[in-house]
C-alpha cells in the first residue's frame, strides 16, 4: 500500500465519457508515447480539488473589477490571473505526466500555496503583497523541484520545470509599489519568454548536456538520464475543461450574490435571464465540445500552444464575470463606460480565442469570413455604440453574437456545406 506521501491520485467514481479525438501525432524523432500517453485516465477528487482552490483565487481576482475599472485595473488583474494560472499550470503537469506516482503531500502544499494567494488578492495593494509574492514562490520551487528526481524534461512546456522567473518575485519582497508589480511582470514575461524561445528539442538537449557534465559519477549515477515528459493527452484536455466549467460557474455565483442582494424587478429578471444564457452559450463554445478552449478540437495544438489560448480564455471569462455582477447595480440606467468596455471587451477576448483555435482546428476561409471575425467584431461595435440602452439589452445582444457559431452550423449543416474540414 502506498505511504500518504506517494498516495495516487484516486479515480472519482462515474467518470465522464472520453472526449472525442485522439492525443497528437508525436513529433519526428520522438519515441512512441508510453502506456500513461495513451491512458484513458481521469481527474481525481484530488486534481478537482486543486482546481477548486485555483479557481477560488479567480473569484477574488474578479472583485479587482468592480465598479468602473481604468486600464490600470484590468493590467493589475491581468498580471494576477496569469500569476495564479501559471502556478495551477504547474501543478497540473505534474499530475499529468506523474500519474499514479503523485506524491499527495506535495500537491496538499502546493494547495495551500494558492489559498495563502487568494487570500491575499482583497488587500494586495497594501500589506498583502509580500505574503502573495512569497506564496506563489512557494508554488513555484515545489512545482519545479518535484522534477529533480523523476529524470524528466517537460520539453512541452518549460514553464512548470524552470524557475529563473521566479527571481524577480523574491526580489520584490523587498520592493515596493509599483516597482513591485513591474518585478512581478517581469518574471512572468520571462517564463512566458522562454518557453516560447526555446524549442522543445533545445530544452531537452540543454537538459541532457548538463546531466553529462556532471564531473562526480555517484551524483550522476544518483539521477537518471534526463528523457521527455510524455503528456497524457486526454487527461489534460479534461483538466482544462474543468477549470474552465469551474470559471463558469463561479461567474454564474457571482451573479447570484449581485441579484440576491439587489430589488427584484422585470429588468433585474430580463438581466440575470441573459447573463444565465450568455454563460451557458460560452460553455457550449469551450467545453460542450472542446477542452476548455474555444472552438479548439482536442488534440490539435501542442501544448505550449494550446495552454496560452486557455489561459487567456478563461482569463476572459472571469473579467465578464465582474462585469455581468456590476451589470446588475446600474439594471434600470446605463452601464458606466469602463463597464461597459469590460463586458464587451472580455466577449471579444474569449471569441477572439475562438477564431484563432478555429482555424488551426480546421475551419476554412468561409467560416472565418462568416462566423470568425464578425463575432470578434460584433462585441468591439456594441462596446463603442450601445452606451443608451439598459445592461439587459446589451446582454441578449451578446447573447445573439455567441449563438452565431452554433446557428451557423446547423445553417451549413441543413445544406451540406458545413464549414469544418474533415
């Protein structure tokens, strides 16, 4: 029997039906995938509890934009979410490629971690800041140092495996704002950086010509020789999934506190009425049939490709949340400017996503001309001119430009000229 330490991640029971598709095609001169790549594993109660404790940081990144946010604010709650989904990132490569060899104490650290940074984001301008700073360090060494004796490269995405960007966040523990904040920056761009910057075979390379350059035998003999991380495909197109239904339904929380707490009228009806159905068409678009990405088919993209869309989208999504709770405090006027910019900013982020995954996924020139663009363009021209209606018109209005996808297909689809290849 496994020691609490070295305990696996235990299989929920009642796991959802396999996604559609396959893992990717291995690249040439890459070995053929291990019995954990073509695994048809799921998420375990503890992955879904971690995801849990991530997603409670994104809730209180949310309340960052309440009110009427400038453009410093949104930078502010940018910089936070890519910091708290970089940490969860990491954490969930592990768990990925390690499978059943997870050590549960680790991960329950690395929960904490996350919850320390939550907990910090309400005063994180003021006395906090040293505490979220430390916290994500904390995340990061452990999620790095969980690779020093498994003899793997995480060629894939180099994020969850480096932690030169983690410099600047221990240098500002010293530092105050904003020069804080611009450390902060700096050691995500880096991460970020790299990962782009170095190929996968470079990173793999780099990690074998150190191993072969260790002068002392027995250190060497210590640590195996360092090979590629295999992903498990179908397991991290599930993980992204949850997080992002996660992400939904916490926006759907956050509109429920704003409306309880709010004088129930006819507008305040037509307003959560829309908010409700907006929600549900996003999550047709990312997880319906997706992973967690919208409009990205699993398997498509490699994962340091895929990973920045999801990041990004979901990003996306919590931004809307705020704006959809905020939308409910001006339900009988008109959406202040800042607001109304966020609520159809953050639609154009997610649909933008959207495109960019549908083309890659196979979508051909007629869908982008049709469906891509004007769904990005849509949001852009009701955030610039729908400033005289009330919140719930601009809200079914949205609804509309995220139904526009779906209503197409099954246009295309009645006449047999679907606009997906293959």
């Amino acid at each position: 029997m496994a020691s609490d330490d070295t305990a696996p991640f235990a299989r929920p029971p009642g796991p959802p039906a396999d996604p559609p598709g396959g893992p990717p095609a291995d690249p040439p001169g890459e070995p053929a995938p291990g019995p954990a790549a073509a695994s048809e594993r799921h998420a375990s109660w503890l992955e879904l509890f971690f995801d849990l404790i991530a997603v409670a940081g994104v809730a209180q990144l949310a309340h960052l934009l309440h009110g009427t946010p400038g453009a410093a604010d949104l930078g502010f709650y940018c910089l936070l979410y890519l910091a708290f989904w970089t940490a969860w990132m990491c954490f969930t490569t592990y768990g990925n490629v390690a499978a059943d060899k997870v050590h549960t104490r680790t991960v329950l650290i690395g929960m904490f971690g996350l919850a320390v940074m939550a907990a910090a984001v309400p005063e994180i301008r003021s006395d906090h800041a040293r505490a979220f700073a430390l916290a994500y360090v904390l995340v990061r060494l452990l999620a790095s140092r969980v690779w020093q004796r498994r003899g793997e490269v995480v060629a894939d995405w180099p994020v969850a495996q480096l932690t030169v960007g983690v410099v600047p966040w221990i240098v500002s523990v010293w530092a105050e704002a904003p020069t804080r904040y611009w450390l902060w920056a700096a050691g995500l761009a880096l991460d970020l950086g790299l990962t782009f910057a170095l190929s996968r075979n470079r990173v793999l390379a780099h990690a074998r010509e150190e191993w072969e350059g260790h002068a002392a035998h027995r250190e060497r003999a210590a640590r195996p020789a360092p090979v590629a991380a295999r992903f498990d495909a179908r397991h991290l197109d599930e993980r992204l999934g949850l997080f992002t239904l996660i992400v939904i339904g916490e926006s759907v929380a956050l509109g429920v506190e704003a409306s309880s707490e709010a004088e129930w009228t006819s507008r305040l009806g037509t307003l959560a009425v829309g908010s409700f159905v907006l929600l549900l068409a996003l999550w047709a678009l990312a997880v319906r049939r997706s992973c967690g990405v919208p409009l990205l088919g699993f398997g498509v993209l490699a994962p340091r490709f895929a990973l920045p869309l999801h990041c990004v989208a979901t990003g996306a999504l919590a931004a809307l949340a705020a704006s959809l709770g905020g939308a409910v405090e001006h339900v009988d006027g008109h959406l202040p400017l800042g607001m109304r910019w966020l609520m159809c900013g953050s639609i154009a982020v997610f649909l933008s996503v959207g495109l960019l995954a549908g083309v890659v996924s196979g979508r051909d020139a007629r869908w982008v001309l049709v469906v891509g663009v004007p769904v990005v363009v849509a949001p852009l021209l009701l955030g610039a001119f729908a400033g005289r209606g009330f919140p719930a018109a601009l809200v079914w209005a949205l609804v509309l430009v995220a139904r526009w996808p779906w209503l197409y297909e099954k246009l295309a689809g009645r006449r047999g000229t679907a606009g997906v290849r293959g």
